[in-house]
C-alpha cells in the first residue's frame, strides 16, 4: 500500500518524522498510531497495525516520539508528557487533512500516552481509543530502565540501559513519567474504548487492562490477544490486533460517500494507490487493483479477474440451481476459467482478422462431485451455457458512456 513520509511541526520547535500508510482505495477515516516505550515508528508492531488498518480503509499514521528515530527533540528530558504532547500534535495534523472523528491506537506505553491525549484534544476530534498491551499505570514503564535512578534524581541526570540501548535520563524525565495518574484520565473519557491485552504477557501484565476496563466507562470493550508477546513480535498476532481494531473502529467511523449509489449495478472510484479502485455495490465493497509485476500494489482481484469470476460464479450458480430445482444428488460444483487476449484456434479466426479484432477467449473448466448419473452431468453441462453471464458475453454487447468528460 502506499506510504507517505512526512514531518510534523511540534509546538517546541522541532519536527517529528512520521509514515502514512494510505488505503489503495479510498479513505474511510483516519488512525493515529503511538508505539511502544523506546521504540521507533518502524516497530514490527507499528508497521504491521498501521499497515493492516489501511488495508481496511482507515489511513493510519504513525510517528517517532521525540528524541527517538527521526524525531527531533531530547528523549532523555521528554518524559511521558512529552509523549503525549507529540501526538496532540500530530493528531492536530490528521484532523486538518481528513476531518474530525480520528481513532487513536496505542501500544505500551504508547496505549497509555493515547489514554492521557484522547481527553486533552477538542472534543470530536477524536471518535474511538484503542490500545495494545496498555500499562494502567505510566510509572510501570521504569522498572524496565536499567540503571540507579535514585543517582538521576540526585544528580540532575544519569545513564541508563533499556532494551538494550543506553540512553542519557534526566529528573525531569523521571518526575514527568511518575506524574500522570492514568485511571482518572481513563474514568474521564467519554469515547469508546477498546483494550486490547494478552493474558500471557510477561512485560506488561494482563490485570493492567482489567484495571483499565474497570476504570472507563461504556462503551468500553476487551479483547485477548492469546498468546501473543508484548511487543507483537509474530506478524500474524499484529495482524490480528489490527484487524480486529479496524472491525471495531468502523462502528464508529462510517464510511461518507460523496457520489450517488445508483438502483443497481456498481460504482468504481479510483483510491491512492496506482492503480487501486475501489468496488461498491448497493450492500457491499472491495478493492480491484493491478499486481506489482504490472506496477500495482496488488490489493485486489484484476478487472480480467472479475470477468473470469463473473462467468465461474454464474456458470455454478445456474448448475447448482437446476439440480437443486430438479432434485439432483449433485454435492459441489467447480469451475475454472482464464482468459486468453489473442485466441487463434477457433474457425472464425480469419473472419475477426479480417474485420480487424482481434479473437479472444474464456477457457472453463467444470468439476462436479455426487451421484450423478452420465445423463444428469451431459444435462448440466449443457446447462452450463445458459447461464446468465455466459448469454451475455456471448451475446450482442453495447457499452454506453454518458458524462460531461465521455469523449
């Protein structure tokens, strides 16, 4: 899907660099994703649930706290505030660009930073929190800073180890993270709410996200991530996370249309990836996109794709419903096609030459299973020409194109 790079302007005069990851089709709303404690916006987790989210409609962005990755700014003096502050910021940015009503999505410590923001911006700019492995509790996060904490708070600053890379802390730092009392922010919030938490997390444990449940107020949901790690470490648990989040997001993101659905037939709308565009009928909607060896993001079924289903999908239907309709013992019914752009074996080959066209083809296939006797399978089979879809193509077809832009 596409990804945009971009900077946010913060109110202390540096920059935070983030990533956007945009649907291929349209856009049904937007996502702020805040990561985890020390990590970056190129965190597995961070890739993936933003990535996924996209993949539902919602643009997801997500951003490098400050003093981390690309971000501007000094970590070591940030604190959780800082934090926070960060993504009022950037959440400032998503509402300008695709209007009020974004959701937050948190992990970690990140969870506990779109907690504490979700009440400090204007009200209706945020429509839904949802969080990942959240602690309930912001001071959680320093029992994983190696080092004397007690020497920071005499001396003014001290070094320290966390996961594994060693940071420069300062009292400010430390007094900013033990500030913030997370369950009075939490029994404040009058948005929906989403925890997300596995039972069999070790860094974080699971009776954070009981706490948190009890402390919000309804519409409040939970959801186990069973037997995920803490940092989403296998794609498939982020997937997960994401996908459920995006399911629950859309109660409180509608999709808005800004074209007329007709009485039948399909709307095609073209989204932002190259080639990506997006499918909707009266009751549902899919992507219809290229695949990447002919410069697509391959996020959908090709338009030959959907011609060939058009006529496998209607050639079993019409099976299906004769057997059924004469109480046939037929069980399942199979059928493949492809599509062939120059056809040169058939008699009338010349004869489309010579008019100029050139003579393409659908090849099918059909397989059906059941106690079927030969004349039942020749009897369905014959019916198989009849379908709907198959009369069509075979048929004299006209396209019309009425607009102020048809040539």
């Amino acid at each position: 899907m596409p990804t945009e790079s971009l900077t946010i302007p913060t109110t202390r005069g540096y920059d935070l660099a983030g990533s956007i990851e945009l649907p291929t089709g349209l856009v049904r709303g937007a996502a702020l994703f805040a990561h985890c404690f020390t990590c970056t916006k190129q965190s597995l987790a961070a890739v993936a649930v933003t990535r996924a989210l996209a993949r539902h409609g919602i643009a997801c962005l997500r951003v490098d706290f400050t003093g981390l990755g690309g971000s501007g700014g000094d970590f070591g003096r940030a604190g959780f505030a800082s934090d926070v502050e960060d993504l009022i910021d950037s959440a400032a940015y998503l509402v300008e660009r695709f209007g009020q009503g974004i959701m937050l999505v948190g992990h970690s410590l990140g969870g506990a930073a779109v907690l504490a923001a979700g009440d400090m911006l204007p009200k209706g700019d945020v429509a839904a929190i949802a969080t990942i492995g959240a602690p309930a509790d912001v001071p959680h996060v320093l029992g994983n800073v190696k080092g004397d904490l007690a020497a920071i708070e005499r001396d003014g600053q001290g070094e320290v180890t966390i996961a594994g890379r060693s940071f420069t802390l300062s009292r400010a730092f430390l007094d900013k993270t033990r500030s913030i009392d997370l369950l009075l922010e939490v029994s404040d919030l009058r948005i929906p709410l989403l925890f997300c938490h596995s039972p069999t997390d070790e860094v974080v444990g699971v009776e954070n996200a009981g706490k948190l449940f009890e402390a919000a107020k309804h519409p409040k949901s939970f959801v186990s991530l069973a037997g995920a790690d803490h940092l989403l470490t296998d794609t498939d648990d982020a997937n997960f996370a994401a996908d459920i989040i995006a399911s629950w997001g859309h109660r409180y993101i509608p999709m808005e249309r800004d074209w007329p659905m007709p009485d039948d037939g399909i709307v095609a709308v073209t989204g932002n990836g190259k080639f990506g565009t997006e499918v909707h009928t009266k009751s549902h909607r899919f992507l219809v996109d290229e695949p990447r060896d002919y410069g697509g993001d391959d996020t959908g079924p090709t338009p030959y794709d959907l011609l060939n289903a058009a006529l496998g999908t209607c050639t079993a239907m019409t099976i299906k419903m004769y057997a059924d309709r004469k109480g046939w013992p037929l069980k399942s019914v199979t059928v493949s096609v492809h599509h062939e752009r120059e056809h040169a074996d058939e008699c009338d080959h010349v004869e489309a030459m010579e008019q100029g066209r050139k003579l393409q083809a659908l090849h099918r296939s059909i397989a059906m299973t059941g106690d079927l006797d030969r004349n039942q399978r020749d009897k369905l089979s014959e019916i198989a020409d009849k379908c709907p879809v198959h009369r069509t193509l075979e048929g004299e077809l006209h396209v019309h194109t009425n607009g102020e832009d048809a040539a």
